[in-house]
C-alpha cells in the first residue's frame, strides 16, 4: 500500500464501566479477583481526501441506565471533537450487533450500515430464543437496523470484503456469530481494529476467552486471524482495555477522550 492509501484512526472513548471485576472478562478465571475496568469507544478512519468511516455507533442512555453503565458523551460529539460531523457520515461498520456497538442510528441519518449477513441472521433468528444470547442485545436497536435495510441502507458483507483501498473487513464470530473486525492501512502499517473478537489486552496474550461467548473455537481462531493481520502486536487494538488511552497519544483538540492509533504508541506498559 502506498502512503496516499493510508488512514488516521481514532479510538473514541464515550463511556465507561469502573466497576467492572476481573472474573467478568475471563473463562478460566483465578483466586485473584478484583477491579479491572472497561471502556467503551467507536472508532473513526479518514484518508488525505477526507473520506471518513465510522465503526459502531455505542449505545444511549436508556440503555445505560438500564445495565448501570456511564455515559460520559454521545457518540456524535466524540466525533465532533476529531471534526466529524456524525449527520454526514455516510459509511458506517457495526463490528456486530449488541447493544454497545449498534445503538444511536439516528445520529447517523445518512450512513449506509455494513454488517456481516450472518450477524443480522444471528440477531433475528432462533439463538434470540436464549435468554444467554439475547440479553445483551437491545431489541429496538436491532429494529432500527431492520428498518435501515428496508430503507436500502444496509450493506452485508459475505466474510471479507475491501470497503476501500486500506481498509478490509473479515468475519470472525466466536464472540458473536457475525462479528467482524476491521484491518486499515496506516502510517506505521497494517493496524487491526478487532473490536470485541479481543476485549482486552489480556484475553488475546493469556489465550484466555471473554466469557460472553457463542463459539469458544471461533474465538481462539479468531486471535490467530488478528494476529496474522496485523503488523504487531503493537498494531493490535482490543475493544474495551482502559490500556489503548495511555499507550497511544491523544488527539489534538479532543485529548480527554480521544487517541491516535495510526502513530506509534507513547508506552507498552
């Protein structure tokens, strides 16, 4: 790829869960429990010409009332803050479709959704029948992008495919049927948003699974995938590790919230 080809990425933070414990992350879990914090972003991409692609969309404050987590900023004012005006966003990638990654589509009036077909399969079908499954996916946000698809404003994607030059999508599942991540040319190479096919650091580097898991296989796989698309380890970018703000520096204009993952991380503490 060439550097004309290349993309900023931005890890947007606009909500938090502080009191989030360890056994809540891991399969095979120890005697040492205790605090271990998750974050919530959207990611922004956007090239020389001033495209932009978004990916997820988080969710509101219903919802986060509903499951006790903290809305710091909704999503279209983290993006506002890196000069992106959510209105005109016009290319949108749901990683899958629960309820943290797929809420707020009518901050997005204008965006076509990419989805994997076999997530909205998943979200719509006989697997919704468990109570497991279903609870973390909010009913009308899965609506919403039904209703985006009668309106010719869904795109599915079939496993991989090139949205842009530098940016592919791949399906992965394990954590849902349909979850993909995203590969984008950057800068300093190859980075991979993996979004929640890795929540945080530490399930990738202990091969130790999130427990919220439709398929444990596919989620190991899916490790092995991230890792061979990316560049590094250091090009690795999980979904929910408090980590990715203080090893990657801010974003000018947005340095409470906001952080560069197109340069080289500031530490890998």
């Amino acid at each position: 790829m060439s550097d004309s080809e290349s993309w900023e990425i931005f890890a947007l933070k606009y909500a938090e869960r502080p009191d989030a414990m360890k056994r809540e992350h891991f399969v095979f879990t120890d005697a040492h429990d205790g605090p271990m914090p998750m974050d919530y972003f959207i990611w922004a991409l956007r090239n020389e010409a001033g495209r932009v692609i978004v990916i997820d969309m988080g969710f509101e404050e219903k919802e986060a009332k509903k499951r006790g987590r903290k809305i710091l900023r909704t999503p279209a004012e983290a993006l506002a803050g890196v000069g992106i005006d959510a209105a005109s966003v016009e290319e949108l990638v749901i990683s899958h479709m629960h309820y943290d990654h797929c809420g707020n589509a009518d901050q997005f009036p204008n965006a076509t959704f990419f989805v994997q077909e076999r997530e909205m399969a998943f979200a719509t079908g006989r697997h919704m029948k468990h109570k497991t499954f279903r609870n973390i996916f909010a009913v009308d946000y899965v609506v919403d992008l039904i209703r985006a698809l009668y309106r010719d404003r869904v795109e599915f994607v079939d496993g991989m495919m090139e949205m842009a030059p530098g940016v592919t999508l791949h399906h992965v599942g394990g954590h849902t049927d349909g979850l993909q991540i995203v590969r984008v040319w950057t800068a300093r190479g190859w980075v991979v948003l993996a979004a929640d096919a890795a929540h945080l650091y530490a399930n990738m580097n202990d091969v130790n699974p999130f427990p919220l898991v439709f398929n444990v296989a596919d989620m190991l796989s899916g490790y092995q995938t991230i890792e061979t698309l990316a560049d590094s380890p250091q090009h690795i970018i999980p979904g929910h590790d408090p980590l990715v703000m203080s090893r990657f520096p801010a974003a000018d204009g947005a340095e409470e919230y906001a952080v560069r993952l197109d340069v080289d991380p500031l530490n890998w503490d």
